[in-house]
C-alpha cells in the first residue's frame, strides 16, 4: 500500500475541489480524501510527502499513431522554415547513409515554405544514391526523389490510384509528390519490420509519453502497430494503456478474430473500427462543400460518400465493433453525419447496443451540421493543436468558412463529448501544448497576440475534461480511467504548478515531475522534490 499525503489532487469533474490525501493498494486507488486517511492506514502503507504539489489523472492522448510516432523520432525531421533547411538534413542523412539505403524523413510544409510544391529533382540533388522519401507534416502527401519512383514503378505512364493522385508535370513526368493513397505506391516498397523490431520500436518511444504525463493513448496505426503491441503486451512489457482502433482494411481480420469494441484485459482495449472519409488541409485534399480559396473548382477528395461508409459501419456493427472516422473537410463531415444517422436507426431497428461511435478531426463543419454531432451522440475526437499549426492555412485555403473550424467550444455548447488528442507525429505529443491551444488558440511562439476565433476558446475545466473523462467515456473506460477515485487506475502526473491557476505561458510551458501508471512510478524528474 502507497500513501500520497501532502498532495493536491484535483477532482477533475469538480475541479474547486482538492484531496490532500490517495491512498492506493495495488493498481488500483483504494480512497482518497483528507490527513485522517493518513492515520487509517500508515500502519500498513508506505508515505510518501507530495510537498503540496497538485496531482491529476494521467492524461490521455486520445488520437496518436504509435509506431509512426516512434518511427519518426528516428527519421530525418523535415519541419523547417525553408526548404533549403529541409534539403541540407537530408544530404547530411545520406552522407551518413550506406549506398542504397533508404532515407526516410517526415514533416515538410510547403505551404508555409513559398507555398510551391517541391519535385523530386530538389532530392536527387542530394540523394543521387540512395532512395528518398519524406511524408508531409499532415501525413497525406509524400515527397520521393527519383531513386524511389524507379522502385515504386512511378513512371508517366502511372495512373492514379483511386483516391490517390500522381502529381505530374507539363511533360507528364511524375514530380515526385504523391497525394493521399498514392502514397502507397512508394511506401509499399520501403521494408517492413516485424512484430519484435516494431515491438521494440514503441516500447523505446513510451518514456518520451510518460515525460509528457501520458498514461493512456487511443492509437490509429496499421498491421506493425497491432502485432508489436501485442507483442509488448503478451509478454508485460507494454507500460501504457493502449486503445486499439483497427483499420478498415483489417475489417475481416478483427472479425475472423472476434474483435468487439471494449474487449481486452491488461494494457491493451479494441476501439473502432477507423475508415478515411477524406485527406488534410495542408494538401488541400480534405472534401470541401465548395472549392477551394483560390484554387479553380478543387474540392478535395472525397475517399467515399455516405452510403460507401454506412457499407462499411453495417459490417462492424454487426460484428460488435464501433466505428469512427477520419473527417476534416466540411463535406467529409457531412457525409459521415448521415451516414451516421442512417447507422442509428439500424442500431435501433435491431436491437443493437448504441456504440460510441466517434469522428476524427472534425476540423471544419458546417453551420447546418454543427449540432448533429450531439444529436447523434457522436465523440468528437479533435486535436487543439492543430488549430494554432493550421490557422494561417486555413485562413488561406478556408476563407471565411473559418468560422466553424476547429469549433470546440460550439460542439461543447451542442451537448457533444470531446476527446482531445494530437494526431503525433503530425503535431507534438505533448498535452500541456494541447491544452494552451485549446484555451488560448495562439501560436506557441506568439502568446501575447490575438487569440484566433476566439469565440471557440475553452476553460482550463473543460479543456481538462477533454483529456481526462472525455477519452475515457469514449473508450468504455469511465469507471476505471480519467478520474482519481476509489476503483479507478492509479494513473497520475505530479505538477509543481496547479494548471487550473496558471497563466498561459506556465500551462505551455508546465510538464509533469512524476507519472504513475497502475500504482508504480514510471518516471520521476531527477531533482523533482516527492
């Protein structure tokens, strides 16, 4: 038994309230409440003096793709303010590199670079020998050098894939940009690793979330995800809590293996099933309701209409698994919405259980679809993040439409739950970031300007909720995660400062000296004062 006393711990559904004492037993918080608890249990507990720092609930990320997360901590970081930048970190991997090996990197901008598409022709410059492949910061574009267009097969003579586009120049040779599922045609070619070695690749980036007060992530990758997670798990080396959505495309693997929506014991839960409706801002292929600012009749591609997603919803169902999926464009949004709605009524009609079906992203809605989200009990599972990254393209490429973008506040004030995220590797990780975008919607460069549609700033409270009882509502976890309760995880962080008095420089700024996962200290700050 552990006893935290001297503590702060803030009741995150009331949060004017404050327990200076937790009492834990096991993996689990056994009571919590003031110094008499102290005196109930000291003879059979371990003390440990939280010098009246404030505690939370471990926060979760409730939308990250894990594998790429840990990937990209070893590729080439292409997230500079030129091109030129980006350029000269990959002729510096490729010096590094054997003849022949694969330079993979991740996170250019070219719209805040001249705003020009970059051609394979600026990579072979510096690549001449070995393959290149850089994803775009959203993750729906790609940039490869000629090297890897030889190996993808990408010639002028390749169609575009559906839903995907080649980008081609006056000629019709290829540029090397590569749109949406386009982007398979080079990744298919880059080897895979197995189970072990992406085992181990997650297992080496969870210390990074544990720094940042992540205790729990609801994860969006693919095929190496699933087996290195169960890997880690099967044989207890997975440290966090783990929400695994399943891919469209393994549909009939989860139902061949009997996946249901909330099933799973330990460190790993089945989520949604995850389809695409559409791509990102950035590319300028997230679905769109009316064309682009300045772009000719470009509405974005639209991976499928309403009834194309109710096909795929209808088989989850049945199957016992909730769906959800990835919508940033106004008409995305509003595609999925019906389709959701159609899904309702089936539910209904058969006696199926109303899942908590959920929408990725959700970044620009339409006044006539703003309250549906609440209307048909769908999450909205958004990343605040991505607000202060993409304020200035969206005011570019969004115009006016800007004013039901990245619309927290409205979905709250129409009755929807959030569930906050960061969408990493698109965006940082880091929840304290997060939560300074959700209240303040400034760059995090630039706190003292003018807070961008302010109208859709949220509380300390609620932007709290949002990482704590929204995701875990989400996930069929509310009894057990989000909360510092009797019964519930020990999961926890450890703050210096209380976030919900602090001004928005030190929330920025803020990390956690201490992270508890199931009653065990997973990280403690070195000079950290508990």
């Amino acid at each position: 038994m552990l006893i935290l006393k001297n503590a702060r711990s803030v009741d995150v559904c009331s949060p004017n309230h404050y327990d200076s004492v937790i009492v834990i037993e096991g993996k689990k918080v056994l009571a919590v409440g003031g110094e008499d608890l102290v005196g109930q249990h000291a003879g059979k507990a371990t003390i440990q003096d939280m010098h009246g720092h404030t505690i939370l609930p471990g926060l979760t990320d409730a939308h990250i793709h894990l594998y790429q997360y840990a990937l990209s901590r070893q590729r080439v970081d292409v997230e500079t303010p030129t091109k030129a930048e980006a350029l000269d970190r990959v002729r510096q991997a490729a010096k590094a590199a054997k003849k022949g090996e694969w330079i993979l990197g991740h996170g250019f901008q070219h719209n805040l670079w001249d705003g020009q598409l970059p051609s394979r022709y600026d990579l072979d410059v510096v690549s001449p020998n070995n393959p290149v492949y850089l994803t775009g910061k959203s993750l729906h574009l790609g940039w490869a050098n000629s090297y890897a267009l030889r190996l993808a097969g990408i010639d002028r003579l390749t169609p575009d894939p559906i839903n995907g586009k080649v980008i081609k120049d006056e000629n019709n040779d290829p540029t090397g940009i590569l749109l949406e599922l386009a982007m398979e045609l080079v990744d298919s070619q880059i080897p895979k690793v197995d189970a072990e070695r992406a085992a181990l690749q997650i297992e080496e980036a969870i210390p990074s979330l544990w720094k940042l007060g992540i205790t729990s992530v609801h994860d969006f990758d693919y095929q190496e995800a699933l087996d290195g997670l169960n890997l880690l798990e099967s044989e207890n080396r997975l440290k966090l809590k783990v929400v695994k959505n399943i891919p469209a495309q393994l549909l009939p693997i989860a139902v061949q293996r009997g996946y249901k929506t909330g099933q799973g014991s330990g460190n790993i839960r089945i989520g949604s099933v995850k389809v695409f409706m559409d791509g990102a801002l950035g590319a300028r292929t997230a679905a769109m309701i009316a064309p682009y600012e300045n772009d000719g009749k470009n509405v974005g591609i639209l991976n499928m209409d309403w009834e194309g997603f109710l096909d795929i919803a209808l088989e989850s169902a049945r199957a016992g698994l909730g769906i959800t999926g990835h919508a940033i464009g106004d008409m995305a949004v509003r595609q999925i919405l019906e389709g959701f709605r159609h899904l309702r009524q089936f539910e209904t009609e058969n006696n199926l259980p109303k899942m908590r079906h959920r929408i990725e992203h959700v970044q620009l809605v339409h006044p006539e679809d703003a309250a549906k989200l609440a209307e048909l009990d769908i999450v909205a599972s958004m990343q605040p993040i991505h607000a202060i990254s993409d304020m200035e393209i969206a005011d570019m490429h969004w115009g006016a439409r800007i004013n039901g973008a990245y619309a927290w506040q409205s979905q709250l004030n129409h009755g929807a739950i959030l569930a906050f995220g960061s969408d990493s590797p698109v965006e940082s990780p880091n929840p304290f970031w997060g939560l300074y975008a959700a209240t303040q919607r400034k760059k995090l460069d630039h706190p003292n300007s003018q807070k961008w549609i302010e109208k859709e700033c949220l509380t300390i409270q609620d932007a709290i909720a949002a990482y704590t009882v929204g995701p875990a509502y989400a996930a069929y976890q509310e009894r057990e995660l989000g909360q510092l309760k009797p019964g519930y995880s020990a999961d926890l962080i450890v703050l210096e400062q209380d976030p919900y008095q602090a001004n928005a420089q030190e929330l920025r700024d803020m990390l956690p000296i201490a992270t508890m996962i199931d009653g065990q200290w997973v990280y403690q700050k070195e000079s950290a004062s508990i």
